[in-house]
C-alpha cells in the first residue's frame, strides 16, 4: 500500500466482485441514454433523466465517492427532476418531429469525436493506480495532511470548505447568481400566482402541440380549456 | 389538486424526517458524507414535495417567497464573513486557524467549517426554493392532465 507500483500490480480492478456491479450499472446507463433519445413524449424523457441520475449515484458508491453520489441523488435525480417537469409544464409536452438533414454531417462528427475520446483513454493511467496524477501530488498531501492539519474524519469537508475554502465560496456565489437570475428573468407576474403571465413563445408552442403532432392529441389539451387562465385571458 | 390522499398522508409522514435527515447532513458533514450543499437540496426537496402535493399556495403560506432573498444573502454573506472575520483577528482570508489558536485539536477550523458550511446550506436551500417558486409559480395551477 505504501509503495504505489507493487499496489497498482496487485490491485486488479477486474477480479473484484464491484466491478461486475459497475459493469451492470454501466450498460444501464447506456440502456437509458438510448431510450431518452428515442421517446418523443417529454414527460417520460424528465423521468428516464432522473432515473440517469441514481444510476449515476449508485455507480459513484461502487466508486467509494459517497458525498459525490449524495450530491447527484439529491441535486441530479431530486432538484433537477422536479425543475425539469416545471420547465415541461412552460412549454410543450412532446419534442418536436425528428427533421433529417443534417443527419450525415452529425454523424461524422459523432465518429471523430467520439474516436479522439477513446484514443484519449489509451493515455489515461490504469482505474485504481495509486500512481495516477490525481493520486500523486496534491490530492495525496490532502489525505496525508488533512487529519494533522483539520483533524476532521471527512477529507471531501476539508478540501471543501478549508483548503479550498475560497474556491467554495465562488460556487455559493454562483448558486447565489443563478437564484438572482431566475427571479430577474422569471418573476414578473409570479407572485401573483402567475395569473398575468402572458408568455408569446409559450402560447405558439401550446399550438404545435396540438393535434397533428401526437398519437393522442387531446390528451395534452385536457385540463387546459377550464382553467382560470382561459377565463381570464 | 383535490384527491391524491394517499400521497398527501406519505409526504405528511415525510416532511417532518427529511427535514431532520438535512440537519444531520448539514451538521454531520464534516465526519460522515455530506455538507451544505446536499443539505440544502435536502431541506429544499422537502418543501418541493410539500408543493407537489399541496399546492404551490399553500406551500407559500408557510414559506414565503419574500423572505427567501434575505436567506440568499445571509448564506452568501455569512461565507464571506467568516472569512473577513480571519482578516480582523489576524490571519488570512477565510483562514480558520485564528478563530481559536490556542486549541490543540485546531478548534479553529471545525468552527470555521461549521459556520461556513452553514452559509452553503442557507443559501443553497433559497437559491433552490426561489428557483422553484419561480418556474412553478408560471402556471396558475398544475392539473393532472398535464402530467
């Protein structure tokens, strides 16, 4: 454990029972990326996000990056889920009919970027190497100094808040930034139940959401025709 | 929004254990996984559920939208005074270590990391409610139908 080559020879990733669970997660996700690309109804494309997003935290556990995958269960499959389905409700239910015509051109495009990645993994060091750069310089004066210097059991809570205190700052500042932004562009009319609203882009969208798009066009139409906004407006 | 009873009594039983599920990770964050930034979330979803289930009105009863810019600034500005604070006792900026330097067990940077953590979760947790508020509170209502 002490000397970084004789760890990363003994350590086989391979033959350790997790990788077959991260394997299994793994081609879950696939399964679900490919079935949020070919549903149509937005509504199941918010929920299969939000089921992305546990199988993202459950690989991050098979990981052993528990505060990471705390982070995305509750901010990638809770928050974001909820104001992913408050977005959907602005706008039109279904995606728009799939236009093929550019259709080669992201396609050779998908081919070599997707190639420079996996030539880039060629050069990336070994999972588990102790060796690796993220292990090495910074990242280990971290683990070895964090219980001298902090004597906190939680190195993620140092980092976090201690050494990079400052940089932590820049990120509530940015969460600060993006709730000030949302209320700038968002909130007119919202505190008076959203009743005054009138959105142009929103109403246009609400039209070619009708009938000639979907299976079954007056399912999104339902309950909208007796609202309050209709007797208003 | 009449009806869903039965999801209304689970998110009555809810409420009450995410909420303190929150306070032990806004709290706990320093010995176990967790910290301000999930806490907020936690202590947000806890009211979003509320909204899911009960209205965006009634959830404003209770919360209301105009308080949650002052969180806003508190969270922010309690983070940077923590660090002005290192400043006028003698350290460096958002430097722990001043805030008890005679301790032995550095006292000073679980303080520190508390106060700041703290902030994270306050501003964390109104960032994400006003977000909410604001997205949800386009729609008057939100009907059935279109789910």
């Amino acid at each position: 454990m002490n000397d970084p080559v004789s760890f990363a020879t003994e350590f086989h990733p391979s033959s350790s029972p997790i990788f077959f669970v991260e394997l299994a997660i793994l081609t879950l996700l696939v399964i679900t990326s490919i079935a949020m690309l070919r549903m149509r109804r937005l509504f199941g494309v918010v929920m299969l996000s939000g089921i992305y997003s546990f199988l993202s935290a459950a690989f991050f556990v098979a990981l052993d990056a528990v505060d990471v995958a705390f982070t995305e269960a509750a901010v990638g499959a809770g928050i974001s889920t909820v104001l992913m389905l408050s977005a959907m409700l602005l706008t039109a239910r279904r995606e728009k009919p799939y236009a093929p015509g550019h259709a080669a051109l992201a396609a050779v495009v998908c081919v070599i970027v997707g190639g420079a990645l996996i030539y880039a993994t060629l050069d990336a060091p070994p999972y588990g190497d102790a060796a690796a750069p993220a292990n090495s310089y910074v990242g280990q004066a971290y683990v070895e100094r964090s219980a001298v210097e902090i004597s906190m059991p939680n190195i993620v809570t140092t980092v976090l808040a201690s050494y990079r205190g400052f940089d932590t700052m820049g990120e509530v500042a940015v969460i600060f930034t993006a709730g000030l932004a949302v209320m700038l562009l968002l909130g007119i009319g919202s505190d008076r139940g959203g009743k005054d609203v009138r959105d142009v882009p929103r109403m246009v969208g609400r039209e070619e959401d009708g009938p000639g798009l979907g299976e079954k066009p007056t399912l999104d139409d339902g309950g909208k025709s007796p609202s309050p906004k209709g007797g208003a407006s | 929004m009449m009806g869903h009873l039965i999801l209304r009594v689970v998110i009555k039983l809810l409420f009450a254990p995410i909420l303190l599920f929150g306070l032990y990770v806004q709290f706990h964050g320093d010995y176990g996984p967790g910290g301000g930034f999930q806490a907020g979330v936690i202590f947000a979803s806890a009211f979003i559920l509320f909204a899911l289930g009960f209205g965006l009105k009634e959830t404003q009863k209770h919360l209301p939208p105009t308080v949650l810019p002052f969180f806003m600034v508190f969270g922010l500005l309690l983070y940077a005074l923590t660090g002005v604070l290192g400043l006028f006792m003698g350290g460096n900026f958002l430097d722990y270590y001043v805030l008890a330097p005679d301790s032995h067990h550095n006292a000073g940077q679980h303080i520190g990391i508390i106060l700041v953590e703290f902030g994270v979760g306050v501003a964390v947790f109104s960032a994400m409610m006003t977000i909410f508020y604001f997205f949800a509170g386009r729609e008057p209502e939100i009907h059935d139908a279109d789910w």
